[in-house]
C-alpha cells in the first residue's frame, strides 16, 4: 500500500522553527523511500515570506491554515494555542487529505498534540523517534526509553501512524530548489465550535531573552562543583563564546542556584545539541539520562573517575575554575578567526 | 470535589537496564520498583485541593498486581479510596492504559483527574492528552502551577524558552511537573491508616496494542572519549579537535 505523509510544521512570530525543517527533510525522505505523496500543513498567520524557503527540503505543496481568522467568529478572542482546536484541525486535515502518516516534532506543542491527534484519528503512535526506517514498506521507528538506558524498535498495528521526531535528531537536508505550492484553508471547513476552546492559552511567559537549553544546538552546563551561584558567570560566559544556551544538575537547581527551566536530566529536560559540556557535574544516572544522546559530550571534572567522563568524547580532568577561562579564550580566539 | 489521580508502578530510576532473553523487555531481576516520581506531585496536588475544597481523593493504576504497590504509596500519602485496573498482561502501550482508566472513569464524573507529565519508564507522556481526547475532558499537561476558583482554572505549563498560561474550566485533566509542589513524606499516622484502606479491583475492559515493540536493545556504548589530564594546557588541543574531527565548533 503506498502512503501519503502529513508533516505538521510549527511556526512562532511569522517563521518556521528549526524543527520543521527537520520534518519536513524526514517526510520527504520516508515519502521518497515508500513512494508516497507528501503534504505540508502549518497553522499561522504572515508566513508568507517564508513559503519559499520550504521548497529546498522536499516541500511541494504547503496547505496553512490561519486560525486567528475563526477567533472572532467563534467569540474566541486572543488565543495563542488551544489544544483541542489545534488537534482538531490537523486531524480533519489528514482525514480530508487521506494522509495515513502524520509526521510532527516532539516539541512542547508536538508532544500535547500527538496523542490526542493519534486517538482522533485512531492511529498508532510512534512518540519521540530517533530513528525511523522502511522494511518491507512499513515503517520501523526507534525511540529511547527508561531514560536512554535502552531503546525499542516499534511497528504499529494499524496502517495509520502519528511520529514525533526528538528535536535536533534529525538533521534538515537540502534537496533540490523547488516550486512550492501553497494553498489557504478553508477555516471553516474544519468544523470547530466554541468547545473546541475549551482550554486556550492566555498568554506566553518568556523567562527570559535566554536561548532554553530544550532548543539550544550547543549546551554547557554546571554542576555543584562550581560551588556557588556566584561562579556561574564563568558558565554563561563559555557559553556564550560558542552561541550556546547555559544548562544545571538537578543538585544546583534545588540548592537554588540555577533555576528549573535550565535542569538537563531525568527530571528535567532532555537535551540532544551537537555539543554538551559539563562542567563540575558528576554524571548522576539522572542526569545522564537528560543528555547521553548528545552528538559530542565533553566534560571538565576534577576527578578521573567521575562517571560523566565514561561517557564522554572528550574530556579534560582538572579544576572548572582553570579550565573554564582557559577553554572561553580559546574559544573565542578561534571563533574570531 | 471529587479528586482522581492516576498513578503507575516503575522501576526505580537508578535501575541498571538489562534486556531479557524475549529481547522486548527488560530483564525484571533485581529491579526494584516504586511509584511514578510525577505521580507524587499529582499525589500531592490532589491531597492540597482536598484540603483546600473537601471531597475525596480516589488512587486508579491500571496494571497487573504488582501495580498495587503504586495505589499504597498513595494511600501513604493521604489518598482516601483505591481502584487496581487489573491487566493480564504486563506488555500494554500508552494507549491501551488511556482507554482502560477512560472505560472506568467515565462514570465516576470527577472534577479534576490529576497525572504525572510522564511515566519514567516509556517517557510516554501521551496518557494525559489520549484520556482527555477519550472522556472529552480538556487536558493541561507539563503543569508547574495550578489555581482553581470558582470552578476556572489557570494553569501554568513549561515549554521550550517560558511558560504558557492556560485557562479553562471544570472538570479538567492535569499532567503535573516537577517545580508544582514538595510532595510529602508518608508520616507514621497516615501509614498506620493506610494498611486498613481496601483496593477494589475490576478487570481491564480493552485489549489490544496499537504499537509493537519488534526489539529491545542497548544503545550503542560511546567507544572510550579521549580523556586528558594535564589540566589547561590541553585546552587548545580540545578545542582543535572539537572543530577538526568532532566537527562539531
Ligand atoms: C528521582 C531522581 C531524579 C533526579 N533527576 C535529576 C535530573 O533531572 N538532573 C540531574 O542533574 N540530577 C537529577 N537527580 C540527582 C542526581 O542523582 C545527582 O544528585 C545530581 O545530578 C548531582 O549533581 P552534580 O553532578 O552537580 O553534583 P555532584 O554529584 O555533587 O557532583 C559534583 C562534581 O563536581 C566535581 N567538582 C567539584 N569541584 C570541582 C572543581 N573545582 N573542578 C572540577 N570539578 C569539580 C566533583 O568531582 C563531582 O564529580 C535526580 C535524582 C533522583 C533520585
Ligand atoms: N498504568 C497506569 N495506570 C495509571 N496511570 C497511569 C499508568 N500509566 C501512566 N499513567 C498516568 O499517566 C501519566 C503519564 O504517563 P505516560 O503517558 O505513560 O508517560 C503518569 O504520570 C500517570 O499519572
């Protein structure tokens, strides 16, 4: 049976995230690999000037859909996302253009939807891949469980699949320059009502200008052996000589030392940059489990036998308080070149 | 205020995974399990708005036996009634735990059903949303704020760079973050109190897996990093090869 692919994509502030450029570079190729046709769905307003750029990653055919539209008709007034409205929206979308695979990002707004789409549309869910394959023309996906200590191969049950892919797992791919074709819904021919606003957000809270470490492509982090909160300048520094976002162990967070939104781990966040420094972490077990699938880990510890370095790609043993200046000039020594 | 709260059996997160011979599994030997940690802060969330509103608080894990260990830990805490969903089988995916706490739920008309962001074995985080499609009840998940008055609720839910408030209204599914609440430490009262609450147990309604699981297996092991140990003078030597062979600056 050939397929025919959704790929849901996320925009904010009238621009495509990154992630939707690595859904779109995964849909194309599993669309190449089974032969299957691929659409491209969003929900946004003002992404006109950004269609284009779509077509260099496999993208034919855009629909969009501008729910701000519906807003005022249903009395609904200034939502920023509702996810009842969101996940009927995509999964009239996939009933309508008889899409059987739905492809989306495991973001914060990717995985409150997935469920709930995979259920509407009575669909196997393959949640947080890092891996997907085509045997025999059906889909194998592998994903992470018990925190990363292993992992499962899944097959669905059913020929209707929703995936979500783990951010910055899945690199985007230019193909060809293309045509994109981009077509408006019909908002109305989704069928919302009232209930389907049943629960909006209000309002968005950025803690701060800061780079979140959930989306950073490179993360440095701090531990307890900083020693205290006063020393974490030396971490913000590193990280911002090579552009990356700052992370913590749980242990500085709860001693009050770092916020909650920068834990990496099992309690925390799950990190995949390109680069994970840690710096006076031990490599707790839980904390391992927040950021062992990043591509590069180097880790900056006094002690040789801390487990973080068991892990490591790279690593330097010895004091954060001499290497870290040491490693922040380097950095920007070479970066200014 | 008729409070539910769903909590699930895991192995414990210091746990060594080993796979079993089935290799679909994890080898069980020697694994020890406790309660979901989230499933604590949902504990804890609904044992504050009991305090605060009155009512009772029901404990419902669906599983096999052994999934009664996680209902007595919430009756340690303070949890009034428990349901054990009973499961034949220990192989059930996200969906099939949804359907079966839905099948159930669904005439008990509760206010709230408080859960865990995730269970930390499959790192599902599906159950909240796939419920909340199944009862028709709106969900709020990854929560690390919650206010209810007069029958409105607000929300407050981590995403990636900030947090998203979120408005709705009863009855309402909450998936719980840590950062939302301390839970408590059974006390000695509360434990002697919970050995004479019974577990009611009725047998799972649906079956059938919508996701197979072909092959478990361990991730591939990072074959040994290079580890230096003369401190700031390989620093340049670090950072030529994170550019030249990691590739990566
Ligand atoms: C249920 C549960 C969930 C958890 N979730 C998380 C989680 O999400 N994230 C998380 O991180 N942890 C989590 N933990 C905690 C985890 O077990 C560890 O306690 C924590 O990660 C330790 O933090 P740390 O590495 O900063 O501190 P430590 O373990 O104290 O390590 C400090 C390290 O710094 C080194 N050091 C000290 N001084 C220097 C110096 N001058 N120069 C260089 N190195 C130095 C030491 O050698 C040591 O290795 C969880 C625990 C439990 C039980
Ligand atoms: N077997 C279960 N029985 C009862 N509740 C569960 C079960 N599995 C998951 N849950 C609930 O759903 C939440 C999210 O789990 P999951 O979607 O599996 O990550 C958990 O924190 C629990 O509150």
């Amino acid at each position: 049976m050939s397929n025919k692919i959704l790929a849901f994509i996320e925009s904010k502030d009238g621009k495509f995230k990154n992630s939707a450029l690595e859904v779109i570079t995964e849909a194309h190729k599993i669309a190449d690999d089974s032969n299957s046709e691929l659409i491209v769905f969003t929900i946004g307003s003002d992404l006109d000037s950004e269609i284009q750029s779509l077509s260099n990653y496999g993208a034919k055919k855009l629909l969009v859909a501008d729910l701000s539209e519906i807003n005022t008709k249903n009395s609904v007034t200034d939502f920023k996302y509702s996810p009842p409205a969101f996940a009927k929206a995509i999964s009239e979308i996939a009933k309508t253009q008889g899409a059987n695979i739905i492809l989306m990002s495991a973001t914060s707004l990717g995985k409150d939807l997935a469920g709930r789409i995979a259920v509407r549309t009575d669909s196997s869910i393959f949640n947080d891949c890092i891996d997907i394959k085509i045997f025999d023309g059906n889909i194998v996906a592998t994903r992470p469980v018990y925190a990363g200590k292993s992992l499962i191969d899944i097959k669905a049950a059913s020929d209707r699949i929703v995936l979500t892919l783990r951010p910055n797992v899945f690199k985007p791919h230019k193909t060809e320059n293309g045509n994109i074709e981009m077509e408006k819904v019909d908002v109305n021919s989704l069928s919302l009502n009232p209930e389907d606003f049943s629960s909006v957000v209000k309002e968005i809270v950025v803690s701060n200008e800061k780079l979140d470490v959930a989306e950073a492509d490179r993360i440095v982090s701090g531990g307890r052996g900083l020693r205290g909160p006063e020393n974490f300048h030396l971490i913000e520094d590193l990280a911002s000589s090579i552009g990356g976002a700052t992370g913590a162990s749980r242990a500085v967070v709860d001693a009050g030392w770092r916020p909650h939104s920068e834990q990496v781990g099992q309690t925390g966040k799950t990190v995949t940059p390109s680069l994970y420094i840690a710096c006076g972490i031990s490599g707790a077990i839980q904390h391992l489990a927040g950021m062992s699938s990043s591509k590069c880990i180097v880790a900056i510890n006094k002690d040789k036998d801390a487990p973080i370095f068991q892990i490591a790609n790279y690593g330097i043993v010895g004091d954060v308080f001499e290497i870290i200046p040491a490693l922040t000039q380097e950095f920007k020594k070479v970066l200014s070149n | 205020m008729k409070i539910i709260v769903c909590v699930s059996l895991v192995p414990d997160s210091t746990t060594k995974v080993k796979i079993s011979d089935t290799k679909k599994s994890i080898d069980e030997n020697g694994v020890s399990y406790i309660i979901n940690p989230y499933d604590e802060f949902a504990v804890e969330e609904a044992l504050k708005l009991k305090e605060k509103n009155g009512g009772e608080v029901l404990a419902i894990s669906f599983g096999t036996d052994k999934a009664r260990d996680a209902i007595k830990k919430a009756f340690q805490m303070g949890a009034d009634k428990g349901v054990l969903i009973k499961s034949s089988s220990g192989d059930f995916d996200s969906y099939t735990v949804a359907r079966n706490l839905a099948e159930y739920i669904k005439n008990q008309n509760p206010d709230i059903i408080l859960m865990g962001k995730q269970s930390i074995d499959f790192d599902g985080l599906l159950v909240p949303s796939m419920l909340s499609e199944l009862l028709n009840i709106p969900s709020i998940s990854v929560v690390v704020k919650l206010d209810i008055a007069d029958g409105k609720v607000i929300a407050e839910r981590e995403v990636e760079g900030g947090k998203e408030i979120i408005e709705s209204s009863l009855p309402i599914i909450i998936g719980t973050q840590k950062g939302i609440n301390e839970p408590r430490y059974p006390n000695l009262k509360s434990i002697m109190a919970s050995k004479s609450k019974p577990i009611e147990e009725i047998q799972a309604s649906y079956t059938g897996n919508k996701v197979e699981i072909t092959e478990m297996k361990l991730p591939a092991a990072k074959s040994g990093g290079k580890i230096f140990t003369n401190g700031k003078d390989d620093v340049s030597e670090l950072v030529r090869l994170l550019r030249e062979e990691a590739k990566v600056i």
